[in-house]
C-alpha cells in the first residue's frame, strides 16, 4: 500500500476516533502543529523515515517534541503510529487529516497570487466570491506576492484557475499581435 493511501487510512481513522471523543478540534490543532514542526525541522522528518533508527527512539523524540503539548487522542496516535512501524507516514498522516477535516467541515483554500500584497477589501470580496461560486463554508485564502504580474491577480481554488493579471493579458495581446489577429 503506498504511503499516501495509508495516511489517508490513519487520518480517516482519526477523524473518527476524535469525533467518537469529542476532540476534533483539538486534533486539528495538533495535526497543524505536527505539519509545522515537522516542516520547519527537516532533521525530525528525516528521522521519522529513516528506517534504521529504532522504534523506541522515534517514540521518544516524539514524545519529547509533542508530550503535553497535544491531546491525548493525538498522543496515543502518535504512539500508534510508531509501534506499527509507521512513523514515516507521520507527517503525511498529519497533512491528510486536514485536508479531511476541511472537506468535512466545508472549508476551501485559495490561493490568490498578486503583484502587491492583498487589502483586507481585496480579501473580503475573494472570500464572498469564492463562497458564493463553489458554496463553501469558510475560506482561507493563502496569499503569493510576485511582481512580475504587473497588476491584477491570480486566483486558483482546487482545480479552477481565473488569471486576471495584467501579465497575462499582455501575453494575450503580444500572441494576437504575432497571429496577425487584430
């Protein structure tokens, strides 16, 4: 079984457990949590792959990165997930419950790319335009800065993309201009 197709496995299974507890929530905190640590320390995901290094240790890096910081149902799953052997799905597991987690409770990420950083107006019409086409619950937007754009921006959620920067546009134009079109 590949690792993505185990995560999800893991991931689901905690969906349930945490909702069986009442923990959900904090079980997403603490999944976000993993997902940053385990990002911002490349050593710690290294370790957690590495199939040489023992079980135990990996538990007890785990234990001494996590312990006291995260629920008990993520603790136990931590252990869990160790003792199985599976340590090097730890991080995948993580993302996967997230993203679960989002499509359960209706939330959809954009991502909005502009050559100059977004206004809280600017953001405020992408949430309830994105609400409003694809019927999500909560948006998130992740925001991307890159000034070779010119002007205007770029929007993708899940699979649909609507470009309106000025680069493109211009591209457009020069690709007209060079088919003799206009």
């Amino acid at each position: 079984m590949s690792n993505s197709k185990a995560a999800s496995r893991y991931a689901k299974s905690l969906i349930d457990l945490s909702t069986e507890q009442g923990s959900m929530e904090a079980v997403r905190a603490d999944m976000a949590s993993i997902v940053s640590v385990i990002s911002a320390n490349p050593l710690l995901g290294a370790i957690l792959n590495n199939p040489i290094i023992p079980l135990d240790k990996k538990a007890g890096i785990l234990k001494d990165t996590f312990s006291g910081r995260v629920s008990a149902v993520t603790d136990l799953f931590l252990k869990l997930i160790v003792s199985k052997g599976r340590s090097s799905i730890v991080f995948e597991t993580a993302k996967a419950y997230l993203t679960q987690y989002n499509a359960l409770k209706g939330i959809i990420t954009a991502e909005v790319t502009s050559a100059i950083p977004l206004t809280d107006a600017n953001r405020t019409e992408i949430v309830t335009i994105v609400k409003r086409e694809v019927g999500a619950n909560e948006v998130l937007i992740k925001e991307k800065v890159d000034e070779k754009l010119i002007g205007g921006f770029i929007l993708k959620v899940g699979d649909r993309q609507f470009d309106a920067s000025i680069a493109s546009n211009l591209n457009k134009l020069k690709k007209e201009f060079s088919h003799g079109v206009v």
